[in-house]
C-alpha cells in the first residue's frame, strides 16, 4: 500500500486564501442573493478564506463591516435593496480609506462600476461567477 508520503504531489500549491503567517484573509460577503453569497462562499472556503459574514444588502453590509474585526476583503454588489453597493462603498470607504472592495457586478453596468472604481473599488467581478477569474481579481487586491 502506497502513502500519501510515498508519492508527494508535485502539484500541490497553497491555498490562496492563506496569508503568509499561515492564517485566513477574512472576507465579508454583501449581496442580496443568496445564490450569489452561497457561490462567492464555496469559493473562497474552497482556497481556505474565511467568510467572517455575509449580508444581504448595503446598509447590512456596512454595519457588519464597522463591528467585525479585521475584514481583510469586501465583495459588493451593486444593485441591492435598503441601500445600494454605490453608497455602501461609500460608507465603508469614509468609515476606513483603506478597506479593500470588490465590486460584483451583472452585466451592463460597465458605467457604474467605472464610477466605483473611481470613488475607490480596487476591482470588479462580472456576473455569472467565474471561479478562476473571482480568485485571480481577489488576490490581486490582496497583494496590493
């Protein structure tokens, strides 16, 4: 019987949601879709990240955000109820410059993500989710 130690998997890369010191970027979930927050979810548990909480519109998103300590990455949607992702970037931007958001975006608001890239959105991530294209935009804005 062959052992995992008999055969080392030359393959084998760190999961992308581990920080050097060896523990989990923590991210805060904002969309008003569950399937949406379930997706982004499974993906970043998948490459050892911590979802620290999810939300289900912007005024949730940017309350939990003030309580929650040491919010690594925000992914917001755009277009939500209560309070729209536009102006709880906004919020979250005036409560902390350095807060580092993703905007999630469906197709045809190229405007309005420009206009969040501009107020200080570090990326975007177009619906439908694509799993490679949301880790490569999350760790680029984590290296930053």
């Amino acid at each position: 019987m062959i052992a995992k130690t008999d055969m080392p998997n030359i393959n084998e890369k760190a999961a992308e949601g581990i920080k050097p010191e060896g523990v989990p970027y923590r991210v805060l979930v904002v969309d008003d879709s569950m399937f949406i927050a379930k997706q982004l979810g499974q993906i970043f548990t998948s490459e050892g990240f911590e979802v620290a909480d999810t939300a289900a519109d912007g005024a949730q998103g940017v309350e939990k955000y003030k309580a929650l300590p040491n919010i690594d990455l925000v992914t917001l949607d755009i277009t939500m109820p209560v309070m729209d992702g536009v102006s709880a970037l906004e919020k979250i931007l005036e409560y902390d410059k350095q807060a580092k958001i993703i905007m999630v975006s469906a197709l045809g608001k190229e405007d309005v993500v420009k206009k969040c890239l501009l107020m200080g959105a570090k990326s975007y991530i177009v619906k439908p989710l694509d799993r490679k294209k949301v880790l490569e935009r999350v760790v680029s804005v984590l290296k930053q």
